[in-house]
C-alpha cells in the first residue's frame, strides 16, 4: 500500500531583499515527504537549503507557496499556533546541538515537556528511557560542557524524541562532528526512523552519507535539480 504524504511542499517561494538588492533564495519548489520517510535535502552552498529549512520549522515565512503537514496549511498559522506546533509536533536537531549549558543532559531533555507540566516523575523516568536508549544514561548529570559533541548531539535527538514528534528536522547534524561521531549519528537517526517510523528530514552535503537516506532533493540555484533514488 503507498505510504501517506506527511508533508506536502507546493511551490514555495522565499525572496529576500528588494529592487537590485533582491535575493530568489527559493524560486518555487515543490515536494512531497511520506510518513516514515528518511530523507535528505542536499546541494551547494548557496542553493536555498537553510532557507528551506527555515520555512518548513515555521522560522520564517515564505513568499508565497503552500506547506501542508498532515493536511493542514501550517503556513496559516497564527503565532500562538504557529510555537505549539514548533514545541509539540516537530523534533528539532541543529548543527550546533543548541543544548543550554547550565543545565544537565537529563535537565536538556525535559525541557520542552516542562513547558506544560513542569517536573513529574513520569517525565524523568520517560527521560531516563530515552537517556538509555541513546547509550547515555551515565551521563545523565553532565552538564554540555562535559560532553564530546557526539554525545552533545544524542542529547539533542534525546530532546527533540521526548516529544513523540510526527517529524524530525535536522539541520546538518552531523557537520560540527568528527567523521566516526556523524557515522554514530546517522546510525541513530536510521534506527529511530526504522524501529519508531519517525519521519526524518535532514539537511546533509556529506556524500558518504548519502546511502542512510531513502531519497535525496537535490537544490541547486533555488531550485530542485532532481530527486535521488
Ligand atoms: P544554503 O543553505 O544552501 O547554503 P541559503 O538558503 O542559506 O543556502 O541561501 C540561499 C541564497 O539566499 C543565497 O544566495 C544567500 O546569499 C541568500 N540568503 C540567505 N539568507 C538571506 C538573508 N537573510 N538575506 C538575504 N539573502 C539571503
């Protein structure tokens, strides 16, 4: 049976500047993400992809074009619904983890639960959980500072997965990593996205990770060049 369409990109335009100061960063892209979905946006610098990102994690708004997830337009958000979404539905990863320093690994994941519920027993042991399962629970009371990146970044997807998101936005998570810290955190992404059926999108230029994904939209100028595989 086809998978559903999760996330649905109709010619999306992300224009910058005015007259001859004026910047096509994205001139009308369209693509579609199925549920369960490892997928990887890639091209040169410069193509549109941070631009790209930033509209689909509702940073920033778009020129025009549409972004469907789940059948809705999120573009027509409003602002309050527009961070409930960002905080409840989608899981982030950043390149450079974005972890706040003064508080714990364990303290980090709780973070975007404590929003609501402040701290419950059921969230430390849910936290504890996915500590476990991420190969870190000893390292529970570090603070980021006292962490290789690697792990800085299992933390991060810690965070992001303590949320039960529908979709994971990862932007470069690997380029701040050495090349056996990035294999580590491909690895994990494949896993969460096999063993959960977490949909994975991924900003990514490194080739040898090309083979993790199940499809790659190529960028160039703004514009897609083709879809891999
Ligand atoms: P990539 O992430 O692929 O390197 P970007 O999305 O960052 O590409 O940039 C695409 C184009 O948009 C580039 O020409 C860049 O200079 C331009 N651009 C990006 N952000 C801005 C901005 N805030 N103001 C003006 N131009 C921008």
């Amino acid at each position: 049976m086809a998978k559903k369409i999760i996330l649905s990109v109709k010619n999306l335009v992300r224009t910058y500047g005015e007259g001859k100061a004026k910047t096509e960063a994205v001139k009308g892209i369209s693509f579609d993400v199925k549920k369960g979905e490892f997928i990887a946006l890639s091209g040169p610098s410069g193509s549109g992809k941070s631009t790209t990102f930033h509209q689909l994690s509702l940073l920033d708004n778009p020129t025009s074009g549409i972004i469907n997830f789940c059948g809705q337009n999120i573009i027509k958000l409003n602002e309050d619904d527009k961070s409930n979404f960002r905080l409840k539905r989608i899981g982030y990863v950043f390149q450079h983890y974005e972890l706040l320093p003064e508080l714990t690994a364990i303290e980090n994941i709780y973070l975007p639960l404590m929003v609501d519920k402040g701290i419950t027993t059921e969230i430390k042991k849910k936290a504890e959980k996915i500590l476990n399962e991420m190969g870190l629970l000893e390292r529970k009371d570090h603070y980021p500072a006292e962490l290789s990146g690697g792990e800085q970044q299992r933390i991060a997807i810690a965070r992001a997965l303590i949320k039960e998101p529908e979709m994971i936005l990862a932007d470069e998570p690997t380029a701040n990593l050495d090349s056996v810290a990035g294999i580590k955190i491909m690895e994990t992404l494949k896993k969460l996205n096999k063993e959960k059926g977490i949909t994975i999108f991924v900003i990514n230029h490194e080739k040898a990770f090309e083979k993790y994904f199940d499809r790659i939209i190529l960028l160039k100028d703004g514009k897609i060049e083709r879809i891999k595989k």
